[in-house]
C-alpha cells in the first residue's frame, strides 16, 4: 500500500520532467518581446511586425505550451518551419478591435501598438499572428521569422526603475506573475503607489476563486515617476504628462481609461518577468478597462475601486464577458450564429461548450427572472437585501437572457454577478468555475 503511496509522486514528477523537457527543448529560460503595429478600420485590418527584443527570464507557463485553453479574439504562435508543429501559443484580446465596432471606424483608419511575450527559442521560428472577427473566423494574419542570433533583436537592461514584491505565493516558474505599473504617481507619491498595489493585490485576493488559491500567484509593483500628478481627461480640456499616456473617454466613453502606448507600458516594466499587467492610474475619477491577456487598468481611489478591479480582472485575467446590456447595438460583437469564446455568456449556439452541465434538471431555457430583479433596479436596493436573497440571485443558475450589451440572444447563467453590476460581490458559480480551470491550467 506504502508502495503505491508513493508511486503517484513519483509519476506526477515524471510528467512535470516530460514537460520541462518539451519547454527546454525548444526554449531558453528567457522571454522574446514582439511589438507589433495593428491598423484598420471597421472593414479591413493589417498586422504589421515591428521590432525584437529579448527582455526578462520566461515567467510564463512551461506546460499546456501548444493549446490556450480560452480561444480569444487572437493568437500568437511559435512555429517550428520545418515541420509546421505547434511550439507556443497564447490567445488576446486588443483594443484595436472593440475600437473597430464603433462608429468612428467606419470613417476613418487607425493604428494600434500591441505587444506580446514568447518563449525565447533556441533555433531560427516562425511566429504567426492572426486576429479572427465575431464569427471567430481569422480576418488577419501574418507570419514572419525569428533567428534569435539576430543582432537586431535588442538585449533590453534593467531600467533602474524601483520595483518591489507584493506578494509571493510561491516561486517564480510555479506561479502566475502579476505586474502592477505605477501611472500619474509623482516622486513624492512613491510610498502612496506601492500601498496601492498593496491594497489592489488585497482587494484581488479577498474575492474567490482568487481568495483559496492565492499561492498560485505572484505580484510585484513597478514605480516610474510621473511628471504630473494624476491622468489626461479630455472632456474637461486636461492633458497631462505621465509616463504611459493614459486617459479617459476612450472612444468617447467618459469612463472608459485606456493608454494606447503599450510599448511604454511594456518599457517601464523593462526586465520583471511578468504575465499580467495591471496599470494603476492615481485618480480618484471613476474608471477602468480589462482586455484578455493584454492589460488592467484601473484607477486608485473611486469608492468603487475593490469592485471594479476584480472585474475588470475578470476581464483580462480570465476572459471573462460583461454580463450587462444597455439596448441593442447596431454591430453586436456576439452574433446569433456564433458561440461566443467566453465562458460565461452564451448565445445557445453551443451551450453544451458552456453550463449546461451545471444546470438544474427541468431549468427553462430561457429562464425567467425572480420578481426580486424584476420590479426595481436591483443595483438601488441590493444593500437592502438579506444573505438568502442575494444567494437567490447569485447562486441559481439559469440561462437569462441580457448579456454582452445584448438585450435580446445573449444569454448569462446567473440574474447577478461581479461582471453584471458593482453591487454585487461575488462571481457567480460559472465565473468561478472558468477562473479555477483557467488557473490550473497555468500552474498545474
Ligand atoms: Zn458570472
């Protein structure tokens, strides 16, 4: 019996050698940075290679190299030439293309900066970079060689920024890094940034599934001073200099903060290895973003900033859909022919891919709402509600239409959760269940 014990170890340790084995083969204990240039407009797209850089060691993960586990709106991947295989693949988002469903893009053509991490490799690859549309269907491609004897490939330094570990679940090749990129701190303001990382990784942690595996992450904090205090808010006439060039109403959305210099983001970061960015923007001015595996942002102190963070985390971290709609919009990015890649919405396209398997025996399809979320604007009255009534609309799955900014043909498993309003405090059992999958899948 005592033999068998210890023979699951001993095999567990014989996979993770298979896997170090594979990441060593192909890779150096180091990380090549891609900057890449993406233009367009509403109907047609380009992905333009930049340049090269070879910049930390690899923080990334060393096994389950070949397949993301969540598609994304895109895709970097290492190729080996010769035989076409698989090495690496990461899936993204960008801005570039929810920029491409506004209006604006149907007049004019605009560039974005995008940047991405790969394994080093140790012999000449191929990196191909696709984009797919709402149908999931690739609408942009490229494919360009890397010969890491390149002398072009540029040996980045350390930037002599000051930087400091949050937190440290465990070591550097077992955990997910996260990065928090100081934006709008002066100098003076040092000691106020590295204690709002600290209470940014708190206020992560503090929520589940993030709360029991928290030693599955590592954060660290990166300081680069700002020449002014605070960040760009065009409505009100004030641009402001600051070392990533954020600011608010991005596409025109007042609370929309974005920066679109994120080869910035990426130089002030400079040698920590890293696998997700969270730049945190010193305003009190409500506002935020997450785009999956590209970059949080996130302002410091609106009353809502516990809240708001873990969402938009939700979004970069773990791909997560807004739960939320506000009317019909002209171009839907979840289109009725199409299941959407996200695991928490679904347009019953494909829905055995989603929460069926959760559901009740006998749940409606749709389900109806709870007269509790139907008579008033719960986000009012939900301070008012007892344990019981906000498990009721937290807790019950179902497939309730209104989700993706869709009103009508998206659906969401739960009446609420932290991706549908601020109030409610907890991700609903599929959020929860996509985060622990998405987790294990980088550390296991
Ligand atoms: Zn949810």
């Amino acid at each position: 019996m005592r033999r068998w014990i210890l023979a699951i170890p001993a095999l567990f340790l014989a996979w993770s050698g298979l896997y170090a084995q594979e990441f060593d083969a192909d890779f150096e204990d180091a990380t090549l940075r891609l900057d890449y240039v993406m233009c367009g407009d509403a109907h047609h797209q380009a992905i333009y290679f930049q340049r090269a850089l070879k910049t930390s060691e690899w923080a990334g993960r060393r096994n389950n190299l070949t397949k993301p586990l969540l598609e994304g709106n895109g895709q970097i991947r290492v190729l080996d030439p010769e035989t076409g295989a698989c090495l690496y693949a990461n899936s993204f988002s960008t801005l570039f293309q929810e920029w491409q469903v506004t209006t604006e893009a149907l007049h004019v053509q605009k560039a974005f900066e995008n940047c991405f991490q790969v394994p080093f490799p140790k012999r000449p690859v191929d990196v191909e970079i696709s984009l797919v549309d709402t149908h999931r269907k690739v609408s942009s491609c490229l494919k360009h060689r890397i010969d890491p004897k390149d002398i072009l490939i540029r040996r980045v330094a350390d930037n002599g920024l000051s930087s400091a570990v949050v937190w440290q679940g465990g070591p550097l090749d077992k955990t997910i890094d996260i990065v928090i990129v100081a934006e709008g701190y002066t100098e003076a303001q040092k000691g106020k940034f590295f204690s709002d990382a600290q209470r940014a990784a708190r206020a992560i942690f503090r929520h589940e599934p993030f709360a029991t595996l928290r030693d599955k992450f590592a954060v660290r904090a990166v300081f680069a001073p700002s020449h002014d205090s605070g960040v760009s808010v065009p409505r009100r006439g004030e641009w402001k200099d600051t070392p990533l060039e954020s600011h608010y109403d991005t596409f025109y959305s007042d609370r929309y903060l974005t920066t679109s210099s994120m080869q910035k983001v990426y130089d002030v970061i400079g040698t920590t290895p890293f696998e997700h960015i969270i730049v945190l923007v010193n305003t009190p001015i409500y506002g935020g973003g997450g785009i999956f595996n590209s970059v949080t942002i996130m302002d410091s102190d609106h009353p809502t900033f516990n809240a708001v963070l873990v969402h938009e985390f939700g979004h970069a971290f773990g791909g997560l859909a807004d739960e939320y709609a506000y009317g019909d919009q002209e171009e839907t990015p979840y289109p009725a022919d199409t299941e959407p890649w996200e695991p928490n919405i679904t347009t019953l396209h494909d829905f055995g891919a989603k929460w069926q398997d959760m559901l009740p025996a006998g749940t409606p399809i749709p389900t109806e709402l709870d007269e509790l979320d139907t008579k008033q604007d719960v986000r009012r009255i939900w301070h008012t509600l007892t344990p019981e009534q906000k498990a009721q609309l937290n807790l019950k799955l179902g497939v309730y239409e209104g989700a993706g900014y869709q009103t009508e043909g998206v659906f969401r498993p739960v009446q609420e959760c932290r991706m549908r309003i601020n109030e409610c405090e907890e991700f609903c059992p599929v959020c929860s269940r996509a985060l622990v999958r998405l987790i294990d899948y980088y550390t296991e």
